[in-house]
C-alpha cells in the first residue's frame, strides 16, 4: 500500500513469493538471510567457521553423537542454513546430523524445552546439543534437568547469538555470538541508502560470528 518507505525482513521464507515480488519492483528491502531473489540486499551471518569451531571442539571434547533443536521447522532462511552448516560442519569429522537428531523448536523456551523432551526419549544416547538460540538453549537446559541429567557432565549444551544472559546462565553457555546490534546498524544503513537511491555496491554483505568458549560442554560421560 506504500505506507513505508522501506522494510528490514528479519530470516525470510525462502519461498516467500510476496517478499520477492516487492524486490522485484525495486521497493526498499534489506534482507537478514537470504532468499533465492537474484535482486536482493542482503545481510548475512558468516558463521560457517564458527559453527565448524562449535563442533570441533565437541568432537574434540570425544562427542559423537550430537543432536539439533532447531529454531523453526523447515523453511525460514536460518533454520535452513543452520541445519546444512552443521551437516556440513560433522561432515569434515566424519560424523552426520541425521532427521532422527534434529527436533524442531518454534523459537522460545518452552518450544525448545518439548522438542529437547522429544529428542532426547527417541534418541537417548545423545551425548550433547546444539540450539537454534540461546532461547531454544535456555529450554533445552531445563528439560535436561527434568530428566535427571546433570549439565554438563551427562549433557553438554550449544546456543547461539550470545544474548546478555548467556554467560550467567548456571553453567554458563557456550555459544555463537553474532552482535545483533552491529547487524541492526548495517542493516538500517542499507536501507537508508536504498531509500535514497543509491546503488549498493556490495548487494551481500556479511558479518563474521564467533565461538565463544564458556562452561556447559564437556567430555561425554562413559
């Protein structure tokens, strides 16, 4: 209706054909994530070296079978691309994530706390966790303790984007920090810059992530 003169779309559906008919018609849009719209702005996560630290040092720590409590079902750009870096990320290792490890949350804690229940009963011997957020994580957490489990000693736990409780959490979480804040910023600022007409010259743009290292991983229990 041409209320607004610009739009920021946080983790698009990759087959959203309403998002891609607005870029197609050059209206302002900033994507964060992607979808197949050859057209688009966009401003991604480059947190495939991350993630490959994450399950590296799982791996390290003598874990092998590790699960995901996704962010979403299927569909939305970063639970899509979660899934494929972890697959990508086990690959180098020689291990796999298959359906059967990956429950599917619906982005807050309670949802991650019912498909963590989920995954865990079908798959006992699971041995740690990766989640879609810290929110998911927080979930994950809890359900853990309802079953008995002591973390991280019979469970160790992954997040993800480095929330400000993250590092205060009991044990404090290890996670993907991907400073919400700065891609915020970057992101207004190609907005701004779409509003007023100006070319973009970098279409894709990319903000590095990071492993950061904290106390809820630990060597499986034998």
């Amino acid at each position: 209706a041409r209320r607004i003169d610009g739009m920021i779309v946080l983790n698009p559906r990759s087959n959203d054909p309403q998002l891609a008919a607005l870029i197609e018609q050059k209206f302002p849009v900033v994507l964060l994530g992607a979808i197949r719209e050859a057209n688009a702005v966009s401003l991604n996560i480059g947190d495939r070296d991350a993630i490959g630290e994450a399950v590296g040092h799982l791996v390290q720590l003598g874990h092998r079978a590790i699960g995901h409590v996704a962010l979403s079902e299927r569909g939305t750009y970063a639970t899509d691309h979660r899934i494929e870096a972890l697959r990508a990320a086990l690959k180098i290792h020689g291990l796999e994530l298959p359906e059967a490890h990956v429950a599917h949350a619906n982005f807050d804690a309670e949802s991650g706390r019912l498909a963590a229940h989920r995954l865990l009963e079908a798959q006992p011997s699971l041995t740690a966790i990766i989640a879609g957020n810290d929110t998911i994580a927080l979930g994950v957490m809890r359900a853990a303790r309802e079953r008995g489990m002591s973390l991280p000693r019979d469970l160790s736990i992954i997040g993800y984007d480095d929330l400000p409780f993250a590092g205060f959490l009991e044990p404090a979480l290890t996670t993907i920090r991907t400073r919400p804040i700065e891609q915020g910023i970057a992101a207004t600022r190609l907005l701004i810059g779409l509003i007023a007409g100006h070319v973009v010259q970098e279409p894709v743009a990319e903000l590095r992530a990071e492993f950061v290292l904290r106390g809820s991983c630990a060597p499986p229990r034998v």
